[in-house]
C-alpha cells in the first residue's frame, strides 16, 4: 500500500542542503536574511535564543542543546545569546572564517566565554513542493529535545555536526543525507500533534480515521473511486466520512483525488515524453480530452503548453537531457 507522506516528499522533489555549522564563544549576535527557503537551524552545544518578526511568533524561541526549529524563511531573524552586544551580519560572520566550521562571538580565538555550537541548512523544492508543503506546515515549528523523538533528534543532531565539520571523503553527501532524515523526523513530529497543523494534506495524512481512504487513492489514483467506496475503506458514512475529511484535508475527498491526480500529471509532463493518451489513462481518464480539460481546469493551462513551458524552463537552466 502507498504512503503518502512519501509519495508527496518524492513528487516535491525535497532534498535537504547542510550549510556550515558554527562555534560561538562567548556574548554573540546574528542577524540572518530572509531566503523565501524552507531553512532549520539546531542547537548541537549550548544554548541561544532565535527573534523573528513579531509576526510570526510573538515572542523569543529559546534553544536548548538538542533543539530544532524548522520555519518558512520568509522573514529575518536574529539568532544569539546576549543583548548586550551589536547585532552583526551573519553572512559577514560566517564568510570571514574559512572551513567547514565558522566561528566568531566576543569570546572567539580564546576559549573564554559560554560555547554554542549549532548546524542548519535548508530544504530545496520544486515549484509543487512550495505549493504544496510550505502551505501544509506552520510558518515556524520548535522540536524539543524533551519531545519523545528527542533521543533520535539528538543523535541525528550530533552525526550532522560530524559530517558538516569533516574533511572526509563524501561528508557534504553523508551531511546532506543526514539531514534529510532530520527533516523526515521534523515532519514526524509534527504528524504526531496534528492539532497545530494548518488545514491540509499533511494534517489529513495524520488523521488515522481517514488514512486508509487516503492510501487507497495514492496507491490507485487511477482509478475511478467512488464516495462509497473511500468511506467503506474508513468504516464510516457517507456523511461522516465526506465531513471529517474536509475538515482535514480543506477539500473534499474526490477534490483531493483530483489535484493528486493533477500534481502527478505535472511531474510526468515535466519529466518523460508518454503521449497524453497513455498519460490520461494512467490517472483515470477515458480521452484526451477529458484529461487536457480537468489539467487545464486546475492549472490554468493545457498539457501541451505545460509540456512545452517546463521544457523550455529546463533549457533556460541549463538542464538538458542527456538522451536528447
């Protein structure tokens, strides 16, 4: 059977990217730019704290050894552990040291002073994944490293700091790998209290009511399922069914078939040459036509002209097939 936690992360095409990790010693602070990423930042040593805009949190995120905040990148922040000293640039800080590690803070070079030692990166996505995942989490998430994945947080936490600071053959992959599997135990954690997640696919997956319905779409999107069938699979009504699962997942249950259906077709006309005959039959459609109108309904545009658009994008980028 499908998992649709994987499903979505393999058709947002994530892949988690590790920056340098850093040493502060000492009274520092750091005020970091917006990136419009999906970035976190740890804790490994130490302690500090993270401001954002108001906007967004309303107060001071403090950071405990083990610590992990995962937020939008849509707004600066400023991340230290005094106020008593000026707030510096980050990316100057961090480009005047060289190495894997940057270091700085009014202690640095002299081993006085209260040591923090962190790592962060970001999450790169295509153009569904910021549709689809930015919208599916909170703007900011703080995993404690009190939480019931701390013991996992903590060891996935130190293994990354290795990797980031080695000079080891392959440790910008095995970094990179590492904090993927952080990112997948963020998302986790955050199944795990689904209450504080906004309307949308991810707090759908989390509802273990409606969970096999959503299985059985992923795993046969083209298929035509019926209502029934999905709240038979669900062991509800038809009603209760209908209703939990909007209140869920924002859409409708047979809505939400569509718009997988729709993201798939995106990821396939970006990626292969299948005629849109064989494409429309795979996702549950009898003509060409009755698959270019729903395609066109929800995108905007017909599957040609998408074909044609992301072909022509990848060629601007420089990305050209090496089949070709």
């Amino acid at each position: 059977m499908a998992d649709p936690l994987t499903d979505t992360l393999t058709l947002t095409e994530a892949h988690c990217q590790v920056s340098r990790g850093f040493e502060a010693i000492g009274e520092w602070r750091l005020r970091y730019p917006a990136t419009n990423r999906l970035k976190f930042t740890a804790a490994v040593e130490g302690t500090c704290w993270i401001d954002f805009d108001d906007e967004l949190t309303g107060e001071r995120i403090e950071l405990a050894a083990g610590d992990v905040v995962l937020f939008d990148g849509r707004h600066e922040f400023v991340k230290g552990n005094s106020d008593a000293v000026p707030v510096e640039d980050a990316v100057a800080a961090f480009g005047a040291t060289d190495g894997p590690i940057a270091r700085f803070g009014s202690g640095a070079g002299s081993g006085i002073g209260r040591r923090v030692v962190g790592v962060g990166g970001h999450v790169s996505l295509n153009r569904t994944g910021e549709e689809l995942l930015i919208r599916a989490l909170p703007p900011m998430i703080h995993l404690r490293a009190t939480d019931e994945r701390a013991a996992t947080f903590r060891w996935l936490l130190n293994r990354l700091l290795r990797e980031a600071s080695s000079t080891e053959p392959g440790a910008s992959l095995a970094a990179d790998d590492v904090a993927h599997l952080l990112f997948l135990e963020a998302l986790r954690a955050c199944l795990d209290a689904a209450d504080a997640l906004p309307v949308g696919w991810l707090r759908a997956i989390a509802d273990d009511r409606i969970a096999p319905a959503l299985h059985l779409m992923h795993d046969q999107p083209g298929r035509v399922w019926q209502l029934e069938e999905l709240a038979e699979a669900a062991a509800m009504s038809r009603t209760t069914f209908a209703e939990r699962f909007r209140s869920a997942a924002g859409v409708p249950p047979l809505t939400y078939l569509l718009n997988w259906r729709m993201r798939l077709a995106e990821r396939a006309l970006r990626d292969d040459d299948q005629p849109l005959s064989v494409l429309a039959r795979s996702l549950g459609y009898r003509s060409d036509s009755a698959f270019s109108n729903a395609f066109k309904r929800v995108n905007g545009v017909a599957p040609r002209r998408y074909r044609e658009a992301a072909r022509a994008a990848r060629l601007d980028s420089g990305v050209v097939d090496a089949t070709a």
